[in-house]
C-alpha cells in the first residue's frame, strides 16, 4: 500500500505515523545491532527515518520525546577482526566517454612526457563484485580480507578459503616469499539465479543483483554459509609484495595464472588511445555473454615502471582509470520531497520514489541536489521521473516525463523555509564572498540542530578521522542519547570522568573489560597527526587531501589555529599565506573563513586542542638542499612536466606553491614565464632554470648539457 506523502497528512495521521515509525525503527535497529540480521535494506531504513524528520518538520508539537530523530542510526556491527592493509586498496577513477578515455591517454603522454610512441595499456573487464587482498606468505594463504575503507578491512579468511578459485598454496614457482594478491570476488549470473530461486522457495529475502549477493555470500559469519556460494575470484593486482615479479601488468596477469589464479580471459593488452576505444567496443559486445556483471573496462598503463613514476592522485591511481557503460535508466513516480540536513547543515531536497529497479537496484529515494535544480527541471510531485543509476553512484533524476504529468497539474515544488529537525530553524540561502546568493540552503542552527551536531560527531569518529578503537557509530549514538557526547572534546573528557565511567560499567553491554578497551582507544588518539586533526573538524571543503596540504603548510597546530583565526578576521596577508598554498583557493578560504569566525566553533576546537597533543605535520625530509624551501615552478619545462617536478620537489621535502610572494624562495622559470618572472625579480628572489634546478636538487643531466 503506498504511503500517504507527508504533506497529504492530517494530523492525526501524522501522529500515528510517527508512533508507527519509532517503533519500527527501533524495531530495526535491534535486528541491526543485536541479532545482526537486517530485514530491510540501508536506503528503506534511511527513508523511514527521512519520512519520520520529514512529519516531525511539519508538525513540530508532535515531536516524541524518544523520537529517532535524537538518535542515530549506525553501521554495521564488528563482526569481523579488522586488517591494516600494508598497501592501501584504491580505488579508480571514472571515464564515462570516448573523450574522457583519449584525455587518459593524453594526460599520461604529457605526465611523462612521451610525444611519439603510442603507449601499451591493458584493457581488463571491470568486475562488479567486492575486491579482496590474499596475503601469500613462502607460498601459503595466510590472510584474506576485504577492502573496507581502503586502509582497513575485515579479516574474511575463512570464507575466502571457500572459493575454489582460490589456491591454499600457490602453483609454480618464481612467487616472492610475501605477496599479496588482489582482485574481484564476484558470483555469476546462474549463480545468481540458482540463490535466488532457493531463497524464494525457503520463503527468504531475495538479493537485489550479483553484487550484493556475493557481498552478502563473503561477509557471513558460518563459513559453511558461504562454502555453499559458488562464489569466483578473479586476480588482477597486487598489494605488498617482497620482491618484483614482473615487469608490466600484463606479464603479472601471466603469472597469477601461472600461481593458480583465475584471471579474466577477456583481458587484452592494447596500444594508444585507438586501442582503449577499440577494447572498450569489443567489451561492451562481450558483456551480455559473459555471465557475470561486469560495469566497465579498466585501463592500466602496462609498463609498471611507468607506473611508478605515474604515482597517485590521494586515492585514485594515475595509471589506471575505469571507463564505465552508461548509466542504465527507468521510470518512476515522484511521491513526495523531503529535506536532509548534512554534517554542515546544508539542507538537501529528496526525492521519495515509487520503487523501481534500475541498473539491478530497486531505488526508493534519489537526491535532487537543490532548489534550483528542482526549478529547472520543473520536478512536481506527483510527475513521472526518468531515474538513472551508473554503478555505485547515486541515482539521479534525469528529468520529467512532460506527457504523464497529471491533470489538473500540481503546483510547482516550494522550499520549505525551515529546517526539518524539530528546532524548525529558519533555513538561509548561503552567499559568496562577493554577495551573491547561492544555491545552497542552510540551517543556521549548527550545533543547537540535532542533526548537524550528530552528523559532526560521526565525521569525527569515522575511520578517516578519528578512527576511535571501541566507538563506533552505535557507541556514539548511545553516548550522545545519554548526553555525555555532545561534542568532539566531550569524548576526551568522557575518558578522565571517573564518575562516568562507573556509571558506564552498569550500563548493558558494558563490563570492566570493555571499559577499560574504550578509555584505551581514546587514550590512542589523543595524540593525533595535525593533518588528522584538521580533516577531523569536518570544515567544508577540507578533505582528507586539503586537510594534507594544510597541515604540511603550516606544520604545527598552533601556527595552523592563529592563521585560521587570522583568516577568520580576513587579515589580507593570512589570506594571501593560505592562498599561496598549493591546492587551495577561494572555496577553501571562504569555508575556513566562516568555520573559524563562528566564535562556537572556535570554542569547540579550542576545548578539542586542549585536550589533545596535536603531532606536528609529518616533518619533510631535511637532509636535501631544497629541504623547506618554497618552490614556484614557472614557464615550460622541458626534461620533465610540471606535476613530476612538482612531485619530486614534494618528494625533497620542498613546497611548492602556486603563486609567487615574498614566502618563495626559489623560482624556476622556464621559456615564456611571464609575470611570475618579474614578481621574482622585484622581490630579489632566486630564479634557476630548469637545468639549475636539476642540478641543485641531484637530477642533473650529463654535464656537457646545459
Ligand atoms: S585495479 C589501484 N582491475 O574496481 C587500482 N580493479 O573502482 C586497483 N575492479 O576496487 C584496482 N575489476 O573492486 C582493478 N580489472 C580490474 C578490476 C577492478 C574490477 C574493481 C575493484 C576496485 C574498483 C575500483
């Protein structure tokens, strides 16, 4: 039975449905947390808290003093011990056209320089599964886990033991004494088929798609369960080894067949950006036949030496790239909108679906990003919408269905004014530096909005942050029910309250063992790296790899918090410091500004620091003769591009910098620098050429050039 949208609620059906939705809520956080058995999927859940604020906003009197709004809902529970990878597992980058395809190659051939020659790639079919890290020790499987975040995954070796394309001991010979293999554990499409029929002949829940099968078939506690999934493993990387087995991917492909491992026999190795285009051809009419999904073709650049010097982008290779098959489409009906506050407070409409499936998923809820976007696809409720859904991006509302709109049509959608959580903020539109409004909508609430303090807070602990052992999710949420978290500081002082901490021995679940663990993981983090602190404070606009450049631009916490504070005032000179770092520009500085003159959240990081040895920013090396120095590269160069200069600067410790100031100690001005020449100039600063500068970091060329 479809529900009523909530803006068709009388209320008293507003009443009742929210009595309905705390208990089935709460319904479904016990099955979560306490029997480890889901009933309904993550986005019905999130819907029905969504639904649950969405009734609240309109009828703020009916709020319930246990409503689910005031706690949160969290992840999965730690069933599985937790593996460091030694190597992190990345992921890839996206191409979703034949342009973006030969820009890869293009950008490659300009990385490293090479005019002529076409490049080899191979071209490997993307498998739509879950990766897996096999750790091979003199020969043996010793450790399997997941990916996780990339950083830490689930030690699953038990069940990856299962998988008959996975060998116990590896075949052959040449194999280095510790390698860790990688690849795709995926379930085919008969498979598939056969699982689901059983489920729904024993009366069970069915799985939406071969993924989620085969996610489902590795992360079950009873290897037995799994042993009975006629799960496949295809390798096609690896993580830590102790020795070079191969000079190229494609040569590694041959010998983790030669190991014993199943690779893909679609795999081709091809030449310059022809060559992708044409693999690409060749997969997509592959694809129906194959009997398992697979979601694209992934490029790699073969020589591994080149790959070396190609490096990372934080997470994403620059060797490699995913050229995706087009997003698959459907069509639905929009039941209703409703708003989603985020960490920041930037309040999202969203759309409520009838369900559909697209892409193998049923989507029940899209985002429809903001009130303009709205307006110019003139979305109504009640309108038939064209949904699309590439791989694992969240589905998108492509637009209206014109001819299905009903008669008479209903009225174009308006943005509620105030904020869904039960303060009812009123919402503001943000606006630039120069006073233009923007499309975001906030709620000016901050840490007074239940929401936005929650949101802060999970950012805070989450495994890129934080990454407290023995506060998760559930943890916090129950600390934050209780009252005793209601900010980051309040975590650190929760460790030393021994008052509290009696208190938190009687509560269920908790013993002196479990105790003693939580107050030992806090206790690790308080020494935390400034790079770390700084991505932990959820400004927006730092992530992992701003909060990186930061830290290492001002290396200490007190120098980073009185240039914020310095920012906050617009001090022209701290602006003009924080501008001159690499990567950052108006964004960041506006997000900084705002963040750091909200005197709560000064106060809120200054209680934070106070409890905390924040470690200075990773001290680049300083046995170089650029160690320190601030760099600005300028004008062509000719040995090498910008961002390998770039790179091997980092690499000796040196900054580089974008722009030009009296903070610059070296300028390298190749054919045609222009302005940043001549600001060199006023300001006295060295200026070397290319070959200069080879020589003075080490990478001179032989010495009858230059
Ligand atoms: S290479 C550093 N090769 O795609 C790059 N990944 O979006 C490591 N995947 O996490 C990945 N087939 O789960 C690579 N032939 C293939 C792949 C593949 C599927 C998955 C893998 C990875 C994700 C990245």
């Amino acid at each position: 039975m479809p529900e009523i949208p909530v803006s068709d609620l009388t209320e008293a059906e507003a009443a009742e449905e929210l009595t309905r939705l705390a208990d089935a809520i709460a319904a479904h956080d016990l099955a979560y947390h306490q029997a480890d058995a889901p009933v309904i999927s993550d986005a019905e859940y999130d819907a029905l808290r969504q639904r649950n604020a969405g009734i609240e906003a309109r009828f703020p009197h009916l709020v319930r003093e246990n409503s689910p709004s005031f706690r949160v809902g969290s992840v999965r529970s730690d069933q599985f011990s937790a593996v460091e990878h030694g190597v992190p597992m990345l992921s890839l980058d996206n191409a979703f056209s034949d342009a973006e395809a030969e820009e890869f190659d293009a950008r490659i051939r300009r990385f490293l320089r090479l005019d002529e020659s076409a490049i080899a790639y191979t071209a490997e079919p993307k498998i739509d599964g879950l990766s897996a890290s096999l750790r091979y020790e003199g020969g043996v499987l010793v450790r399997g886990a997941t990916r996780g975040d990339g950083r830490v995954g689930e030690d699953v070796t038990a069940n990856l033991l299962t998988i008959s394309d996975i060998p116990r001991r590896l075949a052959g010979e040449g194999w280095p004494d510790v390698v860790e293999v990688r690849g795709e554990v995926y379930l085919s499409h008969a498979a598939f088929a056969e699982l689901n029929a059983q489920a729904e002949a024993a009366g069970q829940k069915t799985y939406a798609n071969p993924r989620n099968a085969a996610a489902g078939s590795l992360r079950q506690i009873d290897p037995r369960i799994t042993a009975t999934r006629p799960l496949g493993f295809f390798a096609y990387a690896w993580g830590e080894v102790s020795a070079p087995f191969a000079p190229a991917q494609w040569e590694a492909l041959a010998q983790l067949k030669a190991w014993g491992f199943a690779t893909t026999p679609q795999s081709r190795r091809v030449e310059g950006a022809e060559g992708l285009l044409e693999a690409y051809r060749e997969m997509e009419a592959a694809r129906p036949h194959l009997g398992f999904d697979i979601d694209g073709v992934v490029y790699k650049v073969d020589r591994l030496d080149w790959q070396q010097r190609l490096g990372f982008v934080t997470r994403t290779p620059r060797w490699a790239i995913a050229r995706k098959f087009p997003a698959e489409q459907a069509r639905t009906v929009l039941m209703a909108i409703d708003l989603q506050v985020g960490r920041t407070g930037a309040v999202t409409p969203v759309a409520r679906l009838t369900p559909v499936t697209v892409g193998g998923v049923v989507v029940e809820n899209a985002t429809l990003h903001n009130a303009d976007e709205i307006a110019r696809k003139d979305i109504r409720v009640g309108d038939t919408v064209i949904l699309q859904r590439a791989g694992d991006v969240i589905p998108q509302i492509v637009g209206v269905v014109a001819s299905e709109r009903p008669d008479p049509p209903p009225p174009p959608f308006e943005f509620p004014g105030t904020c869904p959580c039960p303060l009812a903020t009123p919402l503001v539109r943000e606006t630039t530096a120069s006073g233009a409004e923007t499309v975001v909508r906030r709620c000016s609430g901050e840490f007074a909005c239940p929401f936005q303090r929650i949101e802060h807070l999970r950012h805070f602990v989450s495994r890129r942050a934080y990454d407290i052992e023995g506060l998760g999710e559930k943890q916090l949420a129950a600390f934050f029910d209780l009252g005793w978290v209601r900010e980051p500081a309040d975590i650190f002082r929760l460790a030393r309250n021994i008052a509290r901490l009696d208190e938190l021995r009687t509560l269920d679940g908790y013993g002196e063992t479990s105790v003693a663990n939580l107050v030992a993981g806090i206790e690790a983090r308080r020494a935390i790296p400034l790079d770390r602190f700084i991505f932990g404070l959820g400004i927006r606009h730092i992530g992992e790899t701003t909060a990186m450049v930061l830290a290492r631009g001002y290396g200490s916490a007190p120098a980073f918090l009185s240039a914020m504070d310095r920012v906050a005032e617009r001090d022209p000179e701290a602006m003009e410091e924080l501008d001159a770092l690499d990567q950052v520009g108006g964004a960041v500085i506006e997000a900084a500004a705002a963040y750091f003159g909200e005197a709560h959240n000064r106060r809120i990081v200054s209680e934070l620091a106070a409890e905390l040895t924040i470690r200075d920013a990773e001290a680049p090396r300083s046995d170089t003769a650029v160690a320190g120095k601030t760099v600005v590269f300028t004008g062509a160069l000719e040995r090498m591009t910008r961002d390998e200069a770039k790179a091997r600067a980092e690499a000796l410790g040196a900054k580089v910098a974008g722009s030009v100031s009296k903070k610059t100690d070296i300028v390298v001005a190749g054919p045609g620098a222009g302005s940043k020449l001549k600001t060199a100039a006023e300001l006295g600063l060295t200026v070397l050429t290319e070959v200069e500068w080879l020589e003075m970091i080490g990478d001179a060329p032989s010495s009858e050039e230059g």
